[in-house]
C-alpha cells in the first residue's frame, strides 16, 4: 500500500521524546519490510507554537510566523529521518515534485510543511492526492475524532466513523499559525475529492498504524462512505 503517516507535533514532544521517535522508527522499519510505501509528514507542535507566540510578541506577520512553525516541522522530520538512516534519504523535500523523486529511489520519505499558509495537514492531504495514496494516517493526541472536544467536554463520544461532508461542517477554521485541529478544512476537502480513506488514532500508540493498515478497528475512519448509523461500518 502507499501510505502518507503524519505524525502531529504534539506527539513528537518538546523537547522531543525518543522512546516515541524510536517506537515510531521501529514500526516504519516493519512497515517497509511488509513491502508499504510511506510518506511521513511531521508537524511543529508544541515548539512551533512557541515560536509563533513569540513572533506574535514581536509583531511579526502571520506570514513569518508560518515560516517559523515549518522551519520547526522540517527540524522535526530531519530528526526522524535521522533514527530511519540507510531506510529514507537524509534530505527533507520543499516540495511535492522533489517528494515525488526521492520516492523513485527510496520507499520510505520524511518531511515537515511547505509553505506559509498551509498547515502540515494540508500537505500530507496534497500529497496523497499526487502519489495516489491508498490511505492517510494521522497520528494525533486522541483516540479519534469525537462528538465535542473531549479536553472540554468529557462527555463528548468518539465516532468510530464519520463521512468527509459531516467532519467538513466541524472543520471550518480558516488558517492561522500555530492552528490544531483534527483535520483541517482544505485537508479534508483534497481528501474528499480524491476518494482518499482517512484514520485519525491515538499517535502516543505508535502500535495502532500497523493495526490500521491492516484494517483492524482502531481510532475513526473518514471517507465518503454513508452510514445510517453512527459509530457502525
């Protein structure tokens, strides 16, 4: 299968945490020897945000702020790519069309964002839409998406599964930097377009990507598929 990963911020850490990067590292070691194609798309988290807080404080544009948070996302996915030595290339791609050749010559690629006014979601989306990905994976703080923010609300419900046209009404947001959500707005919208079935799982668990691709029932699938029951296939 082709495989677009990304792996929130949040659960890389600040300061970065290695047990998970070793435990994500193990994992993508034994997706690649099962013959998976992936891409891995790192998120800023908790440093980018930082950052942004304190070009905030020093009045700079949103713009700026942006470049920073992916300066952090790239820093992040060169230190992935680090622990994947001799399994993916020692380069962090700027670009779709250099992801695309790398991808030629290795099946293991690792990058952060791209550009100012995209989120890392958005990436991970574009790009599987351009290699035709048979499944994107986010690896993020929670079990998968929920009625209401569960940090807020305890009470809200986690959705085994949701279409792309009901997480699109929750995933208004327009762009700012340093924003989180579960799956931003113009990410779903590629996703939705493009047919491309979506998991949202627990990324402390690192175990639950091969669970995934295997199809087991884990975290919450979005797809354009109608259910007439919540939380059933």
């Amino acid at each position: 299968m082709k495989i677009v990963l990304r792996i929130g911020g949040s659960i890389i850490g600040s300061p970065p945490n290695p047990l998970i990067l070793k435990s994500y590292a193990e994992q993508i070691l034994r997706l690649k020897e099962e013959g998976h194609v992936l891409v891995i798309v790192v998120g800023g988290g908790p440093l980018s945000r930082q950052y942004i807080e304190t070009a905030e404080v020093l009045g700079l544009k949103d713009e700026d702020k942006d470049d920073l948070a992916i300066l952090v996302s790239r820093l992040n996915a060169r230190l992935l790519a680090k622990m994947l030595k001799g399994i993916a290339p020692d380069v962090i791609p700027s670009s779709i069309g250099q992801l695309t050749r790398l991808l030629r010559v290795s099946s293991i690629t690792v990058m952060g964002g791209l550009k100012p006014g995209m989120t890392t979601d958005s990436v991970a989306a574009m790009i599987a839409k351009a290699i035709k990905a048979d499944l994107l994976i986010k690896a993020t703080d929670q079990e998968g998406v929920y009625t209401r923010d569960p940090k807020i609300y305890p009470e809200a419900k986690k959705l085994d599964y949701i279409s792309f046209d009901e997480l699109s009404d929750i995933s208004k947001a327009k762009h700012k930097p340093g924003m989180h959500s579960v799956l931003d707005a113009k990410a779903v919208r590629i996703l939705r377009e493009s047919g491309i079935k979506a998991i949202i799982l627990n990324g402390f668990k690192p175990e639950g990507i091969r669970l995934a691709i295997k199809g087991e029932r884990i975290g919450t699938v979005i797809s354009n598929e109608k259910v007439q029951k919540n939380n059933e296939y």
